[in-house]
C-alpha cells in the first residue's frame, strides 16, 4: 500500500491510495476459498470449483467486490496511521481504479476553533415594556374566543358565522365538498380560496351562489396552484357575533382566582410580561454567541453541517407525519417539499448551530464550566414531571449512559451561555487564572 496523493482543506483530507498487487491477489485467494467453501457449481463439489470457474460463475468483478470489503477498511486503517491522521468521523470512500486497485478516502478532520476575546464583548438586553394597547388587544382576543352567534335575518356581514353547503372544483378535481359546515366570516381569511369570505357577504339564508376564484401560487397541491376553482355555496343559516362585556363577571369567568377588570388587566400585564422577558432572554443569548462566532476563527469539515442538517430534516418529517391522518397525504405533501429545497431551507440555520456549538464548547473549557451528578439528577426530574404513570418508567430511561452524557452537554451549554450573557451585560471579569495564562 502505498499514498499517492495527500491534501487537506477546509478540515478535510484527501487520501488517494494505491494497493499492492501481491497484497490484492492474496486478499483475492482468501475471498475465493471463503466462498468456494459455500458456493455449489454443478459439475464440481462443494469446495472443489476451480478459481477461472468461480470468479466466471460470480460474474465481473465478483471476487474481487468480496476482497475489497476487508481490504480497503484494512488499508485505510494503515494510511491514516502513517500520515498521523485523526479523523472526526467515518471517511466517504471511492474506488477509483481497478488494475491497480485505488481508491480515495475523504476524511473529516477535527475542527479547529480559536474564540476571540468574549470579554471585550458588551452589550444590554432590550428593556421589556408592556402598553395597554397590548393588554386591550388580548382582551379583545379574548372576547373573541367567549363571543356567542344568535341566528338573524339579514344579510350576511364580515364577523358573522353561517352554516354552510360548499363544494368547489377545478376541472374534474374536487378541492372541497362540505354539507352543513360552520364557517366565521372574516375578511382575513383564505380558506377554501384568498376572497372568499367576501363573496359571501350581502347572501341571506337559503340563497345559492356561483363564482369563481384563483388558488394561491403556495396551493398545497402544486398542480392545481394558481388555477381557477369553481366554487357553488348555499346558506343554510346565518348567526350575528355578540362579543361579551368587560365586566367582572366576564373577568371571573377567565380564572378562578380573577375577582374584577382590574385583576384581569393585572395578571394579562404580568403574562405578557414574562412571555416578552422569555422572547427578550433568547434573543439577547442569540446575540451574544453570534457576536462571539464573529471575532472568532473558526475551520470545520463541510460534514458537521451536513450532519445537522440531516437531523433537522428527521425532525421536520417527523412532525409533518404526525400533522396529517393518512400515509397518503403525508405522501402528496412530501412531493410538494423536495429534499434539495429542505437541504436549501436548513443549511444556514444549521451552521449557524454548527458554529455556535464549537465556541461554546470552547467557552466552557476556558471558564471551566463544569455539571455534577446532582445537577443531572435535577434536571432529569424537571423533565419528568409531566410524565404522569410513566415517571418511573422515562426517569430509567434517561439516566442511562448515552442519555447523561447528553443531559450533561446540556446543561454544560446552558451554564456557558448563562456565564457569557453576565460577561457581556458586565456582571463578570475575567478570572485571575485566565488573567495569568494570558
């Protein structure tokens, strides 16, 4: 075995490698005893069929397939060895040529990070403030939720909710066929089709009507996007909106421990609060690990991305298999959604968590972040507590091995980003230990 060629960029080695022939014909002579032993040819004993014979029964290149299986694991093995490679992960191999035999090894190598000084990096998080605008919108929202439909006379306005018979088409395709749906008449609305709920308005109860509208270019069934539906719609009943009063008893009937208006706005204000603080938490972290990863240097093979972007895809069809009620749908819906436009729609943040896991790695080794068996043990009861019956059954789960060492890194993560949001906001200086070291 010998190495042809040798070239590393962008944290990946390429190894071109040529095998000896005495070493190719001996693995050959192996493969072919091997199979000799469990191969019968008629005309010849188990065992006893000559080698011209065997390989011209297993056809081109047969044995020669069966000698490389060990023999290139075997050789990249050795070549990694003698040009002192560490390999991040498992090579992607390509024979190149048979006579002799040689083949490429891609190989991932270990990235390389050098973080900047997160020290020198000062910002504040946006300061959190709730109007009451805000508080009057969700109270509206929330009157919108309690309101009550009294049927009427008249014809029909945006806000009203009709009983409806509705089928529409387009060509011979039948986009929506429904007999005595309720349906909110709302000028937002884009179901069956964008207009819709307008062609509605000014109908009255048992009147018919039919028009046509244009589908969405986004339509979830790409070949009939932007085509003309043909729509027939006859209202059965038509029932005004009547929103509630805010009163106390309206206050009272959203929680238990709501007396009057004033509690309501109160604990509304104070939701909106923590839900704001949540979102203002998150992108401040956001903020800060970016601004790390830009005065950082940072080298990592192209695979790390792929890795993750591959996880990100699973998760994605997961959750769409688990939306939709029959394999046939989630089927169309997969059609709809190419693989190359996933890769497309995921790679950038798949980097971005790429790049943000390497510097916070290397920030909790220089800030010596470490997570003790009780922390783990926390954290896994607070992850357990919803799971009812089976609490018993998910904390064994999880306190195997494999799933520690994940909980492990992640708490490690969050007591790194805790430690980099307090540099940042000027909460923490640098310790006297790194003081040295520099």
């Amino acid at each position: 075995m010998k190495v042809l060629n040798k070239t590393i960029e962008k944290r990946e080695a390429l190894l071109t490698i040529e095998l000896d022939p005495a070493e190719v014909e001996e693995s050959l002579q192996k493969s072919y005893e091997k199979i000799n032993r469990r191969v019968e040819i008629p005309g010849f004993r188990k065992g006893k069929t000559p080698r011209p014979i065997l390989e011209q029964h297993l056809g081109k290149d047969g044995l020669l397939e069966d000698a490389l299986k060990n023999l290139i694991p075997n050789a990249y093995k050795n070549a990694i060895k003698e040009q002192q490679i560490e390999p991040l992960t498992e090579p992607a191999i390509k024979l190149n040529k048979k006579e002799p035999v040689t083949f490429e090894a891609k190989i991932p190598l270990p990235p390389i990070v050098k973080i900047g000084d997160y020290h020198k990096i000062k910002m504040k998080p946006e300061k959190v403030k709730i109007g009451e605008e805000e508080i009057k919108k969700i109270i509206d929202e929330l009157r919108q939720r309690n309101a009550t439909y009294n049927p009427i006379n008249r014809p029909i306005q945006i806000t009203d909710l009709v009983t409806i018979d509705i089928d529409g088409t387009v060509g011979t395709d039948t986009i929506i066929s429904k007999k005595a749906t309720d349906y909110r008449v709302i000028d937002s609305m884009t179901y069956p089709a964008p207009g819709f709920p307008e062609k509605l308005v000014n109908m009255r109860k048992d009147e018919e009507k039919k028009f046509n509208l244009k589908l969405p270019k986004n339509y979830h069934k790409k070949e009939l996007a932007g085509r003309e539906a043909n729509f027939h719609v006859r209202i059965i009943e038509v029932k005004e909106e009547k929103l509630p009063e805010v009163d106390d008893e309206f206050a009272k009937s959203l929680w238990p421990n709501i007396d009057n208006v004033d509690d309501l706005k109160k604990q509304l204000g104070e939701n909106l609060k923590n839900s704001k603080e949540g979102k203002v938490k998150a992108e401040f972290e956001d903020k800060v690990i970016e601004a790390l990863v830009e005065i950082s240097e940072l080298e990592y093979p192209a695979v790390m991305v792929d890795e993750e972007v591959k996880n990100m895809i699973a998760q994605y069809l997961q959750q769409l298999s688990m939306s939709v009620q029959t394999k046939s749908e989630y089927e169309q819906m997969l059609k709809n959604i190419p693989k190359e436009k996933l890769v497309t729609r995921y790679k950038p943040l798949a980097t971005k968590r790429v790049e943000s896991s390497l510097v916070l790695a290397k920030v909790a080794e220089a800030e010596k972040i470490e997570v003790n068996d009780n922390e783990i043990e926390t954290e896994i009861e607070s992850m357990i507590q919803d799971a009812g019956e089976r609490k018993d059954e998910q904390r064994q789960y999880l306190k195997s091995s494999q799933n520690r060492d994940y909980i492990k890194r992640l708490i490690t993560t969050r007591k790194t980003v805790h430690r980099l949001v307090d540099i940042a906001k000027g909460n923490r200086k640098k310790n006297t230990k790194q003081k040295e070291a520099k």
